[in-house]
C-alpha cells in the first residue's frame, strides 16, 4: 500500500488526468445506490457528468451552472436520484449478491440499461437486508473514462457501516426506520468496516480472473479513501480509527490473493496516522475488548 500522489500544484483526486494503469476509484455511497447527491460521491458524480459524458443526474442552467435547491437551510446541487442508472444496476446486482454470498455476481444488459459500462459486478458478504458493506464494479466504455484517459478504467461503489442516522447535504433526510440498520456497538461497528475493505480488494481479484478471460480490462491500481469516516462514523471513534479498521481489511484482501494490485490510500491527517499504526502492528487504545475486536479484524503476521 501506497499514498496517492498529488500532480505537481495539485491534490490527489478520484481520478487523475493521466494514468500509468488501469485504474479504479472507491466511493463511499450511500444505501439507495446512487452515484452523485453530496459528499464525496457527490464530487465524483460531478467528475463522471463533466468530464467523463456519464448520465449522473445532476442539472445545469442555461448558463452552465448546477441548479440548486434547498435543503435544510442549505443550496444544494439539485440531484434526482431515483434515475440514477447505477442505481439500477446496483439494486439488481445486490439482490443477486444476497442470493450467492462471497461470489462475485455479475449483471446481464438488460440490469446494465442505459450505464455507460461494458461490465457491472457486485459482491457482498452480509445477510443484511439492506447493501451495507456491499461493493460493485463499472468499467466504463472507454468513450466514458474520465478525462477522456482509457486507463481511467473503472469505479468502485460501497456501502459502509452505518454508525448513525445520517446523509449528506443534497442526499434527502434519512428514513427513522433506517436507525435499525446502526451498528451501534462499536467493536461490530469496526468489523463491518474491516469486512468492506477486505470485500472490496477480493471483488477486485474477482473481476480480473474474469477479466483475463474475457478481453477486459485488467485492474491494477485501486484509491480508497476512508469508508464510513465522515456522514456514517459511529460517534464514539474517530476516522482515524475506521481508516485502520479498513486498511486492515484491504490488508487481509492483499494476503488472501496471489497476482498484482496496487492499492493507493488517499492523503489525509486519519489516514495518515492510521497507516503508521499499521506499520507498527498498532491497535487503538480505546479499542475496549481487543481480545474481541483484534481476534476478528487482525490478520496473521
């Protein structure tokens, strides 16, 4: 594992202008599937409907400028998030996933519809009703990759943990009923996160066995920012803590596969700190029970 580098007066982003290899981001998401709305899906959504020519269901003016409106006090972009087509597919690829477990499912054209894919998969490890710690695969048609490079190859959707009843501004007010997904322990809480990164590196591998067989491309480097560090964080940790939990479980993904990927881990103060824990082998002090949290999460070293 590596940090993103930012290009030369730049920050790290989802996706670069210029890439060495094929390449998928992470992003965070939210439980109803959709790409765009607020936070960082929302700054990706922007990035695929601007520069990558992807339906995210965003408006503009005649001017050029997002229509907003109102949302608790706040301007918001305006999104319609029902029509988001990789909601679509998500939802069916999700209900495949429940069926077959720890399998990498993968979408026929008529779930993929309008998405500007050549390929759509899924996976999840949860009997959850809902797709908390569920991850997807796009590749995109390579008319559709960002930045017009080809090497812009893909996106990576997940679920996190559910640590509160929250959703970002321009993402609608969360359903009370949603409250009975938190996992409000914490120690489940971190495992859920340590099972999504790990979830999400073998989907990876997944896809790139079917890949090889299937002229498509290969996956070789994959960004993650923190999952569940920010709108969803339980209350009583902090994102340094869900980074670990999750680099963690990118870890076991990495142990787990023979072959190449690369992982980047976007720069941040949490991230950062985390991943030096993790160099050193470090649990969080205020892990309560590390008998219980470390005998699920920590790998064999």
């Amino acid at each position: 594992m590596t940090f993103a580098q930012a290009p030369p007066g730049g920050f790290a982003s989802s996706y670069e202008k210029v890439q060495n290899d094929n390449y998928a981001f992470l992003i965070p998401g939210d439980e109803e599937l959709f790409v765009g709305g607020g936070s960082l899906n929302g700054a990706v959504g922007k990035l695929l409907f601007e520069h990558a020519k992807q339906p995210i269901q965003f408006e503009k003016d005649n001017d050029g400028k997002y229509v907003t409106v109102k949302e608790n006090g706040k301007d918001v972009p305006k999104f319609t998030k029902d029509t988001c087509p990789y909601k679509k597919t998500q939802k069916a690829l999700f209900d495949k996933g429940l069926k077959t477990k720890n399998t990498m499912v993968i979408a026929d054209k008529s779930e993929i519809g309008s998405l500007p894919v050549v390929f759509s998969g899924g996976r999840t490890y949860s009997d959850c009703s809902h797709p908390f710690g569920s991850v997807f695969i796009h590749i995109f048609k390579p008319e559709n990759c960002p930045f017009g490079e080809q090497q812009n190859a893909a996106l990576l959707y997940t679920v996190g943990a559910l640590g509160q009843n929250a959703k970002a501004p321009g993402e609608g007010t969360p359903d009370p009923a949603r409250a009975a997904f938190i996992k409000n322990d914490v120690k489940d809480f971190l495992y859920e996160i340590n099972q999504t990164g790990e979830s999400t590196v073998q989907l990876v591998f997944d896809y790139n066995q079917h890949a090889k067989k299937m002229n498509l491309p290969v996956i070789k480097i994959i960004r993650l920012p923190v999952v569940s560090g920010g709108v969803f964080i339980h209350p009583d940790i902090t994102p340094k803590e869900v980074a670990l939990a999750l680099i963690w479980g990118a870890h076991n993904g990495l142990s787990k596969n023979g072959g190449e990927l690369s992982i980047e881990l976007m720069p941040g103060k949490a991230t950062e700190e985390a991943y030096a824990d993790y160099q050193s082998k470090k649990t969080p002090s205020d892990w309560k029970d590390q008998k219980d949290v470390f005998g699920k999460i920590r790998p064999i070293f």
